[in-house]
C-alpha cells in the first residue's frame, strides 16, 4: 500500500468517535524491512468538537504491518500506546492504555475495501482532584493512580480511494462495545478521513 516514492503520510479525521465528534491529526511513515513487508509507524492526536479543550485529547502512537499478503488481499494488524486526558472543575485524569487492531481486505493500487477490528482497552488512570471538589464531595479523597479494566470494542468497515496520486479519501464505520462502562448512545462510530503522502 505504501510505496517507496511517498513513505510519509499526513492525514485529518472528522466524525463520531467515543460518542462524541471529534478531530484528529496524524503522521505516519512507512520503513521498509529486510522482508518483503513494510512497517508504519504512527502517531495520532485527537481533540472533541463539540466543546473543544486542549483539556481533553487522545493521543495514540503505534506500529503496522501485512501480517498476510496474497495478491491484492493483505491482513494488516496494528498495535498502539494511547494516552487519555480528561479535565474539568472536579478532578484532571491520565489514562494509560493500548489498541490493538485488524484491518483483513483487498488493497488495489487506487482503492482498498476492509473489515476491521479493535480492542482498546485501559490499564490504568491518575487521578487528581480539585480543592473545590476536597471541600466539597469529599475531603479525604487520594490522588493517585488506579488501575482500571474499562474497553471498547469495535467491528466495522473501512472503504477508501485516491481520487488523485497523492490523495486517498476514506470512511470508517461500524459497531462498538464498551466493557464495564455504561453502553454509549448511540453505540456507533463514523469517521471521514482524507490522507496526503510525499
């Protein structure tokens, strides 16, 4: 999928996401292996749109690569570090977690169709509270790390082309689970995305 002529791709994301619309921007670069394979390595930053605060965001950062290729058919698996932020007057919150995803399709030179998978789940979270919240709620609370289980789960499909060389458009949609956590209304996500590569 990525050619030795434009390893470098740079992309922006709109659509629901988690429940809520959000934006990202992303880097990617692919590094060529001893192999017949590529890896890409990536990074991705992602702020909400509906009130949007550089006091919530999502960063994630990980590696992908063709597991499987058989002609135009290739199982691209992905693995991410992601980091959560989520602030408000009550308590500022750190998550640690990762993502693992699976993306099986057909990937023609100027259009790709997939299935995809994903889990995401979180590992742990640092929590500090605010002094309104100790006078307030409760004056005892500890800040501090906690470990927490909550994942999501996602099944979808992906659809994309490049209308021009160094352009490739897509849409992402699908169904998603959230572990431990209250489902989300609705339990559904789509995202528009629009890639340029040098």
């Amino acid at each position: 999928v990525y050619k030795r002529q434009d390893p470098n791709v740079v992309g922006t994301t709109v659509g629901i996401d988690g429940a809520t619309v959000a934006w990202s921007l992303g880097y990617a670069r692919a590094v060529p292996l001893p192999i017949p394979r590529q890896l890409l390595v990536s990074t991705q930053f992602t702020l909400p749109m509906t009130q949007p605060d550089f006091g919530d965001w999502r960063w994630a950062s990980g590696l992908r690569i063709d597991t499987l290729v058989v002609g135009r058919f290739a199982w691209p698996v992905e693995g991410s570090v992601v980091l959560r932020r989520l602030s408000n007057r009550s308590v500022s919150a750190l998550g640690v977690g990762t993502e693992l995803a699976t993306m099986p399709g057909w990937y023609p030179r100027r259009w790709f169709v997939a299935a995809e998978v994903s889990w995401d789940h979180s590992w742990g979270t640092n929590l500090q509270h605010s002094d309104a919240y100790q006078e307030v709620v409760y004056e005892d609370v500890t800040d501090g790390w906690y470990r927490t289980s909550g994942f999501t789960m996602r099944y979808g499909a992906r659809v994309g082309g490049r209308p021009w060389k160094p352009m490739e458009v897509w849409l992402r949609a699908g169904y998603e689970q959230h572990g431990r956590f209250d489902i989300v209304a609705p339990p559904l996500y789509a995202l528009l995305g629009v890639n340029f590569r040098f």
